[in-house]
C-alpha cells in the first residue's frame, strides 16, 4: 500500500492551498504587467525566483504518494548538476551565463533552476503517461515536448527578462541551436532514468501548463508571434488530453 500525503489530512491542503494562492497572485501580476505595462522582469528579481520556488512547492506537496518523492528530488537535482556543467563547460547547451536576476545562486546557477527542471518534467511525465504509449514512444515525445517548451521559454528569459545570456547568437531569436539538442538529450536522459508509473498528480500537470501559458501570453504581448503560436498548440495538446483524463476522473486536483 502506498504512503501517503492524504495521512496529514486538512495540513496539506492548507499549505497547498497557500502556495496556489500565491503562486496565481504571481503568474496574474506577472502577465498583467507584460500585457498592460510592458515591464521587464528584471526589475522584480525576487518576484520571478517566487515565482519558480513556488512551482515546485506544489508539485511537491501535490505530490500524495511519498515514494515518489525521492525520484522529484533526483530530477531537481539532475537538471541543478546539468546546468552548473553548462555554465561552467558549454555544454550540453552551449556557452551561456545566468545573470543576477535570479536569486540566490550556487556555482554560478540560480537554485530555482532546479525547481523549473522538476516542474516542467513531472508535468509532462504525468500528461503523458496515461496514454500508454510503449516507453520508447513516450520517451521520445516527452524529450520532444520538453524541447518545443525552450522554443518558448527561451526567447522570452535571455532576451526580454534577462534571466541568462547567450556568448555567441544563434538563428532563432538570437538562441543557437545547439540549446535546443542539448534540452533534447538532457530531458531524454532524464525521461529514461524514471521508470516507475506515478500515481496521478493533476497539480503538476496544471502547474506545467501555466507556465507554458505564462510564458505563451508574454510572447503574444511582445510581438513574438511565432512562439507564441508554439506555446499555443502545446497548450491545446495538453488541454486536450486533460479532457480525457477527466473522464477517467483524475485531470481535476484534489
């Protein structure tokens, strides 16, 4: 029988709770001002590392099975190692810098990156897994999915909210293309060291489609038509497969 979060009972909701709460206070603030008043995010700092840290705190405490939770820490952890060996080698990415915006900061790597590789890998985990694809479909389309959200993410973070910046320009958006293979292999290797089946978590499959929506709707109000056309289809995909997930009785948290 598994362990489970459901033992604490009214504690957990009430933290979870919290955190949702914040956490939408910061994503409606955060697209207002982009839509309303044009603002960067460099000027909040703070804001945007909440903003991560709280992400992943719900993916956390969303999480109701406790054996899963070590295979969360090991993709916070995963994606943390990945990132100080791109900053510090070139690779897998190519040669990069973060910059002060994100706070605080470990080997030159802000810590929330850690929270934002859990987000965005447990929630595609979890939308896909339900499918029953044979796993070397689901791996490869998750390692797909993964990549196509840095084709929004990243015109969006190295240019506009200057979370990170680029030593040589590429061709998309002034981000090398190299970036993108590297999201491929990582979030491959990844996908491939979790094996086991997890018990449906909704808060983390919603949680990583706001942050895709968040970064589609800022992309709209800069102009970028093109990603926010990718950021739109993706968006589309997972609502789709929310709807037949909910008939199955699971795409609405609890």
């Amino acid at each position: 029988m598994l362990l489970s979060f459901n033992s604490l009972g009214g504690l957990r909701k009430v933290v979870l709770a919290l955190f949702v709460a914040a956490y939408a206070l910061l994503w409606v603030g955060g697209v207002g001002q982009h839509l309303f008043r044009g603002l960067s995010g460099n000027e909040n700092d703070w804001m945007a590392s909440l903003f991560l840290l709280l992400s992943g705190l719900i993916v956390f405490v969303g999480t109701r099975a406790i054996d899963e939770l070590p295979s969360l820490l090991w993709i916070a952890a995963f994606g943390f190692v990945i990132e100080v060996i791109g900053v510090r080698t070139g690779l897998p990415f190519g040669a990069y810098s973060y910059s002060r915006v994100l706070q605080p900061q470990v080997f030159g790597v802000p810590v929330v990156m850690a929270f934002a590789w859990m987000v965005l890998i447990v929630s595609i985990k979890q939308t896909l897994q339900a499918a029953s694809f044979p796993r070397w479909v689901e791996l490869m389309l998750a390692a797909i999915w993964v990549t196509a959200i840095d084709l929004i993410i990243d015109p969006l973070a190295a240019n506009l909210l200057g979370y990170w910046h680029w030593r040589t320009a590429g061709n998309y958006y002034g981000i090398p293309a190299g970036n993108f293979a590297g999201w491929f292999v990582t979030s491959l290797a990844i996908f491939a060291t979790i094996k086991q089946r997890w018990r449906p978590n909704p808060w983390s499959m919603w949680t990583g489609f706001s942050i895709v929506l968040f970064f589609t709707l800022i992309a709209f109000s800069q102009r970028l038509f093109l990603v926010a056309l990718i950021g739109a289809v993706l968006a589309v995909i997972q609502i789709l497969l929310f709807r037949m997930y909910g008939r199955r009785g699971w795409a609405i948290p609890n």
